[in-house]
C-alpha cells in the first residue's frame, strides 16, 4: 500500500481536534507522520494545541502561522514540509479538524490510492444535509461540469490523498484560501492525473456551525475566473455578435462567402478586445508567447464560428436571413466559447512553473 502523511489544517480547533487524533493513531493502516498546521488561532484556543503536544509529544508536527492565511495557505505549507522532510511517502492524506471525517473512510481511500492519482472522499447531498453545504456543492458541482467537462460529485470535500508527485505543481499556485483545493481539482488533468472518487460518511456536526467557509465571499473566489472570463467573453462577444450583424448587413447576401468576411472582420477587432481583458484581468499576465498562441485560437476560432454559423443557419432552415444566421452564430459561439476557456486556461495563458 505504500506509506501516507496525515496533514490537518485547523483553525480554532475544539475537542474535536484530539479525539480525531487519537483515532488517526488507533488506525495502525496509517503510517504514523502527521503534520498538524496551525492556521492563526485566537488564543482562547491555543489550549487545545498546548493539549495535543503533551498527549502527543513528537508524534504530531504543529506547525503555526501567526495570522490566519487562508486554508490553502495552510495546506501548501504542510505539503512543503512533506516535501522536505518525509520524501518518501507516497501520499499526504488531507482531512478537515471539526471531526466530520471518519477515520474509517480514510483506510477506504488508502485502498484505492495510486501513485498517479488523486483521491477524493465524496459525500452524497441529501435533503437533511444542511443547506449552507448542501448548495454550494452542488452549484459548484453543476459549474464545474458546464466549464470544465469534468463531473465530480463533491468538489469541496476537505477529505483527499494527494499523490506526491503533484505535491511541486501545488506549491505553485497563488491561491491560499478555498479556492486552493478547487483549483487543484482543474489542474489534475494537466498534471497526468486521474481522479478516483470514493463514496464516504457525510457527516455534519451542529448543523455544521464549526465551518469557516463562508458562503458568499468564498464561493465568489472559487467562481472567480469563471466569472471574470464569462465577464470579458460576454464584453467581447456582444462587440463580436454586434459587428458581425452590421458588416453581414453592408454585404448583403447571406452567402458562405460573406459570412466569412462579416466573421473575419468581427472576430478580429473582437478578438484584440478580448486578449487585452483576458491576459490583464482573468489570467494574470501567466503565460509565455500567449500572443502568438492567442492569435492561433482566435484564427482557428474564426474559422470554426464562421462555418457552425453557417452550418446550424441552414440545418435550421433552407430560406435562411440575416436574423437567423446571427441566432445561429450565438448557438455556435457559445459552444466554442466554453472550448475556448478550457484552451486559453491550459494551453494559452498556462502558469508555468518556477
């Protein structure tokens, strides 16, 4: 089975906290090389820290951050020092420290762990799971779908066995809060990494009061790029969408070759208009030569709108007008639209590495 590290992020920590790790050593599955990182508790709970080194001694590293960071934060500098100093486990096994992980799903994930994927502990979202949980996962789920292709039933669960070789890809990322594990959920494929979901306990403990994800604020910075490249795609597309209409109408007739030029002539000014907002506001200047690659996708894209646009105009109807052939080019746009975020994100303006 190879050997894991245990790694808990824990802000505020109750009681919970020790009776969690009291079972993670009860289990003799689980390798003994826990890393407990301390994400700026207040002092009224810096007793329980004080209580777990003395039951604990040595057995539990605790890290602290004076301030509270963020749990993506507090996960990267637990993933680095397993990096560092316990190069030779296999996987870092992530759980949250209100106790709504059992450590019995834990073995279940160890079971199905390979050395090339990452494994993810999912909870099924009935109508007694509280709301506040029960919707965010399930709008991020179904948004994740819709923009990513990727279907996974419980994109926030805090319960993973991340393989050690995405461990350095990790560190990279900018994000420190929420959005920390979400992104590591997209940035999967990339790194040659499958996702092998395991069914667990779901459970909530007071109406899940314990959890410190706040609803609105951290769900917005896990759509954030989504929203921001809908934002700059929706911006480009109604410049894109208007001088299409206005250069088909100075051509006239609705044949193939002046859908083309009426595509040619939007899409570029359009598409200048767009790389500007997405290199500037969605993607942060990552990338290298994302012009030369940008121009690539938008001339490849042109291409492709303006034959789906002229494709769905006459498999709609043989009698086709200038009205149609601009509802049909929303259908096409916006299939290549999510196409398009997906390349931009991976290929374009792709983070790479220090």
């Amino acid at each position: 089975m190879g050997e894991f590290g245990v790694l808990i992020p824990a802000l505020n920590p109750d009681e919970k906290l020790l009776h969690l790790l009291e079972e993670i050593f009860a289990e003799q599955q689980i390798a003994q090389y826990v890393v407990l990182v301390d994400d700026g508790s207040d002092d009224m709970h810096s007793e329980i820290f004080q209580e777990i080194q003395k039951t604990f001694g040595q057995k539990v590293i605790v890290l602290r951050n004076l301030s509270n960071l963020g749990k993506g934060a507090a996960l990267k500098r637990g993933l680095a020092y397993f990096e560092k100093w316990f190069p030779m486990v296999q996987g870092v096994i992530t759980l949250d420290a209100d106790g709504q992980h059992a450590v019995s799903d834990v073995v279940r994930l160890m079971d199905k762990f390979e050395p090339q994927a990452l494994v993810l502990g999912c909870r099924t979202f009935s109508e007694d799971i509280p709301f506040r949980s029960r919707f965010g996962n399930v709008l991020t789920n179904r948004l994740t779908r819709l923009f990513t292709g990727l279907s996974i039933s419980d994109t926030q669960t805090g319960l993973r066995i991340i393989p050690m070789a995405y461990v350095p890809t990790l560190l990279t990322f900018s994000e420190d809060h929420f959005e920390f594990e979400f992104k590591m959920l997209l940035e999967a494929k990339a790194a040659d990494l499958k996702i092998i979901e395991v069914p667990i306990e779901t459970i909530y403990i007071d109406d899940n009061a314990s959890s410190h994800f706040r609803v609105i604020h951290d769900s917005f910075a896990i759509y954030a790029q989504f929203l921001k490249f809908a934002m700059t795609g929706i911006v480009s597309f109604l410049l894109d969408v208007g001088l299409f209409a206005f250069f088909l109408f100075l051509l006239g007739r609705e044949n193939l070759q002046n859908v083309m030029w009426a595509t040619v002539g939007a899409r570029l000014t359009s598409g200048i208009v767009n790389y500007g907002l997405n290199r500037q506001l969605v993607f942060g200047h990552e990338g290298q030569q994302t012009l030369i690659k940008y121009a690539i996708l938008m001339f490849v894209q042109m291409l492709a709108s303006g034959a789906l646009t002229y494709l769905i105009a006459h498999t709609i109807s043989q009698s086709g007008n200038v009205g149609l052939v601009t509802i049909a080019k929303l259908i096409g746009d916006f299939i290549l639209f999510l196409i398009s975020f997906q390349i931009q994100k991976h290929i374009v303006f792709k983070a790479v590495a220090a």
